[in-house]
C-alpha cells in the first residue's frame, strides 16, 4: 500500500471530499484523524476507518478555534506518533452579490477556507520541518483562480489559500515538507449544491475524483511536486 505506516489529519473529514479522502488514505495503509464540527458524521468516519485495518480518530473540532485546532493536533501526535500528511479540506459558501454579501458572511468565510488552513498549517508545520518530511495539501478551487459572479468572498477566499500554498511551499522546501492545492471544478456535495441547486450532480466531479488526486500528492509519486495548483474537471468541460 502507498501510506502504509503514515498518519494524517483530515479537516472537513466528515462528509463531502474530506470524507472521500479520508477514506482513499485509509485504504492506501495511512491511520487517519477526521475532524469536522459534526460529531455524528466524525464518528461514523472514523469508524469507517477502523473498518478498513487502520487507525482512524474522530475529532469534534472548530477550524476556527486555535484552541481546537491545538487540541486536535496535540491528540493525533499523542496518538500517531507523528503526523505525516495534512489535508484542509475544511470550507463554507454562501452565493450572494456583492451588494448583498453582509460582514458576517465575508468573515466566515474568510476565517473557515482560508484561517482554518493556515491555523492548522501553522500548528503541525514545525512537527513535519523539524522531522524534515511531510505534506500538506488544500483543498481550494477553480474559483481560486478564475472570478465567479456572486461568490466574491467565496472566490477571495481560495485565490488566497492558493497564495498561501505557493507562499508556504518555498518557505518548507528546504525542510523536505510540500506543499500543494487541488483546484477542483464542480463537484457532487452538499456544499456544492447548496450554491447550484438547479444542476444534476450526475453531471460533475464526484468527491473521488478529487481523493485520488490527494492521494497522489500524499504518497512518495509526488515527492518532487510543490507549490503546484492541480486543477480537476471533467474531460468533457467546456
């Protein structure tokens, strides 16, 4: 297996991508951590895990609390050892127009895509640097490199975890720890159908073809690949 003898951490791990790439580690050998704010869905991952051989923790966790994010990273190294992968996954949107995007809703959003992945970059970073090893991963999107009408925050939000995932890639180069983005199109979650409820999900990304791309980033096959943007569509995108 690819991870075998791994560990990750999984933000968002309870449903949508970060449930599929949870999952698509834990078959690969990793022991992974979900952590989401839901606890039942964190519980049956998790479980889901330990089902396939491994390891596999549910942490109830706010990506925008430090104090969350702390304790999760404090449990997964008392627990693994070591953290060997970490996955952002972690993210909110809200469509709405400019005029009618009020301060709260540009916050959020702001503080879950974009401060939940560097709080818990910034907390497992000198784990992996001082290791000399490790990978981190964020989830973005296609809307963070083209601009989308009515999701202004949605799209400021993922230009600048892409911007932080360059930005920390130089600096962790010398430390033998990447760093990378998955940039996927329309995909079938919750998440996305909260801001396309017109669209047939049979028409788009499933959440697997997104985890498989993780895995690659995850496992040795990538070990020369950083500060890269790795856009997923479909072949027949138009």
């Amino acid at each position: 297996m690819m991870l075998s003898g791994k560990s990750a951490l999984v933000s968002g791990g309870g449903r949508g991508i970060g449930r599929a790439v949870a999952l698509v580690l834990a078959r690969e050998g990793a022991n992974v951590a979900v952590m989401a704010r839901t606890e039942s869905e964190v519980r049956t991952a998790a479980a889901e895990i330990e089902a396939l051989g491994v390891t596999g923790l549910a942490l109830v966790a706010d990506v925008t609390r430090q104090v969350d994010v702390t304790r999760s990273i404090e449990t997964c190294l008392e627990a693994f050892g070591a953290l060997d992968i970490l996955v952002n996954s972690a993210g909110v949107a809200i469509k709405a127009r400019l005029d009618q995007t009020t301060d709260a809703t540009w916050d959020s959003t702001i503080d879950v895509n974009l401060g939940g992945a560097f709080r818990l970059a910034r907390a497992v970073y000198p784990h992996m640097r001082d290791r000399g090893s490790g990978s981190i991963i964020n989830i973005s999107s296609v809307c963070g490199t083209v601009g989308k009408p009515n999701l202004t925050a949605y799209c400021a939000s993922k230009f600048g975890l892409n911007g932080f995932t360059r930005a920390l890639a130089e600096e962790a180069r010398p430390f033998g720890v990447r760093c990378n983005a998955v940039n996927p199109r329309g995909t079938a979650t919750r998440l996305w159908a909260t801001t396309h409820p017109d669209q047939d999900p049979t028409t788009v990304l499933q959440p697997i073809d997104v985890a498989n791309v993780v895995l690659f980033l995850a496992s040795k096959l990538s070990r020369y690949v950083t500060g890269q943007e790795i856009e997923v569509s479909l072949l027949t995108y138009r």
